[in-house]
C-alpha cells in the first residue's frame, strides 16, 4: 500500500511541477516520498530557491507560512491543516507587542517558530541551528529573544557578555525529558554519548555531550564513531537514526518525546494535498514584506550543513 501511495505522489508530483519538503520530525514512511529532508533552517533556504510551481510541506504550519513568504509566487500546501505548533500559539500580535513595550529599545531576536505576524515585528529571526550566530551577529548589549525561554537560555550560556530577555514560551515536547531520563539512559548505557536539542530546559541541557538543531545532532551521529547515543529530541530523529546507521545504537530518553502536530502529516494527505490543491498557506502581503525581511537577514547569516538529504 505504501509502495503504491508512494508512486502515485511521485507521478503527480511530476505533472505538477511539485517538491515535497519534509521536516525530519515527520513520521519516517514520508521520507521516501520527500525531495528533502531537513531541519527548519535547511528547508526554509530551499523554499526560498526552489523553482518548483507547488512547495507541499511535510511539517508545522509555521513551516508552510515561512515557506510562502519566502516564495510568495509558489502555491504552498500544508498536507494536514491541523498540524500547529504549541510553541508557536503561545505568542502572538498583542503578547509580542507587549514584550517590545515592556523592554523598549532592545533589539527582539524572534525563533521560526512563531507566525507571520509575530515574525513581521522582530527585528532577525533564527532557527535552533543558528540561535547563537545570530544574536550574536547583532553586537548588542541586551537582546529580547521569542518565544522559546530555554532556546533563549542556551543562548544566554555561549554569550555571557549579552543580556538575554526571554518570553515565557516553551514546547511541551521537549519539556517531557528530564534529568532523571538522561541518568537512567546512562546508567544502563555507560558509554552512552548525550546529543541534545537546544529547546530542553537547561538542568537537561547541562548533561549533554552536544547541543544541537536535529540536523546537527545527525551531523554528529554521521562524524563520530561511538556505538551508543542517547537522543533528546523529537522521536523522528531517533527512528531516522536507526535506520540509516544499523551499527549504531540508538536509545530515546523516554517514549513520550513525540510532537504530535508533527505526526498529523501522513502520506495520504500528501497525495491528497497534490491532488486537491489543499491545504493552501497564504500570508497577508504587508504582514509578509515585513516578516521576509526578519527571514532573509537570518538567511544570510553564515551556518552549518542543515540538511539530511536531498
Ligand atoms: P529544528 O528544525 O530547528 O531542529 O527545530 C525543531 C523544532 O522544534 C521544529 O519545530
Ligand atoms: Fe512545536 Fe515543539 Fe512540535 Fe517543534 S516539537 S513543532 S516546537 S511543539
């Protein structure tokens, strides 16, 4: 059934002049039927030079509208309409101006994951890959950084020199890894190397061997030769790991580490997605204007490999 699934996007795809983009928290069967595979950063770079009529994004809906400032012209679809981020939905217009005015002068340093509108009133946004280059690329005593307080406190460890005021957001996935998971992982697997993502809070953050973007932490897999990691990410990087590396091993912290917005994408919404048309992201154009800018200045920041494949 997969198989055939698989070949009817593939056709359709062709005749519509089609990518799929797929975020590599997406349940792994999507895959074979994406044309990348990446990290938030690295997929936000291909929308924006892609020359495909149609961009299907396999990931969050801040994802598609990302992708659509970047290519205003392209059609971009969102395969599940449902699929939100928590993260995302605990900041918006009102809650982002009032953060300004409470901090007033200070440069705000806004994470992807966050709507258009919240973008359009930052003045550089990043991902988790290039969080630090970023803040740091401004020179600023004092930085506002939205909506993540533990990305925002991951930053505030490598520059110590800038002040870093964080708003109170969060993603619930990652807030279900604690220490005690990491002990004992590594109690069982003494060798274990700890690869963590910068979205954890930072009593986790302390017990890892790297902090990364889920590229970066596949990076690491692919350059190092241990025999054992401990993931503390999103599922789908664990399971994406243990499929491509079967000598290694690879031990999730807990099982509850799952974004289901994430998971809402499945291949039959893909083909339903290329078939139909739906589910179309648009972005209000002056919103857009604005938020494109806060985009490309993070684009044209210097970072590491951000994709998988493709
Ligand atoms: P990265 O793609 O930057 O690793 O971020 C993870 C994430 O939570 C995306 O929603
Ligand atoms: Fe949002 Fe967290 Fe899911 Fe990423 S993992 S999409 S930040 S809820």
């Amino acid at each position: 059934m997969t198989r055939e699934l698989i070949e009817q996007i593939n056709k359709l795809k062709k005749e519509k002049h089609a990518i799929i983009l797929a975020h590599c928290y997406q349940n792994p069967e999507i895959d074979e039927a994406a044309d990348y595979v990446g990290d938030s950063l690295g997929l936000s770079k291909l929308a924006a030079r892609t020359d495909a009529e149609i961009i299907i994004f396999a990931g969050v809906y801040f994802m598609a509208e990302t992708a659509k400032i970047l290519s205003p012209d392209k059609k971009v679809l969102l395969p599940n309409i449902k699929s939100g981020c928590n993260m995302a939905d605990m900041i918006d217009l009102r809650l982002v101006r009032e953060f300004k005015a409470k901090n007033p002068n200070i440069p705000l340093v806004c994470y992807v994951n966050s709507t258009a509108e919240v973008k359009a009133e930052c003045d550089v946004c990043c991902t988790s890959a290039n969080a630090v280059e970023v803040v740091k690329s401004l020179n600023a005593k004092k930085v506002l950084f939205a909506p993540d307080c533990y990305l925002g406190n991951w930053v505030q460890k490598n520059l110590p020199e800038t002040e870093i005021i964080s708003y109170p957001g969060y993603c619930p996935t990652h807030l279900r890894i604690s220490p005690d998971d990491i002990r004992q992982a590594k109690e069982k697997y003494k060798d274990g190397i700890v690869l963590i993502h910068p979205e954890c809070r930072p009593e986790v953050i302390e017990m890892g061997d790297f902090i990364g973007s889920t590229t970066q932490i596949f990076n690491y897999v692919k350059n190092t030769n241990y025999k054992t990691y401990i993931i503390c990410t999103e599922k789908g990087v664990a399971d994406r790991l243990e499929r491509d590396y079967p000598n290694k091993q690879f031990i999730l912290a807990n099982q509850r580490i799952v974004c289901h917005n994430m998971k809402q994408n499945s291949l039959f919404d893909i083909l339903n997605a290329l078939k139909n048309e739906e589910f179309e992201v648009t972005v209000e154009p002056e919103i857009a204007r604005r938020a494109l800018n806060s985009i490309n200045k993070m684009i044209q920041i210097k970072s590491s490999r951000v994709l998988l494949h493709g």
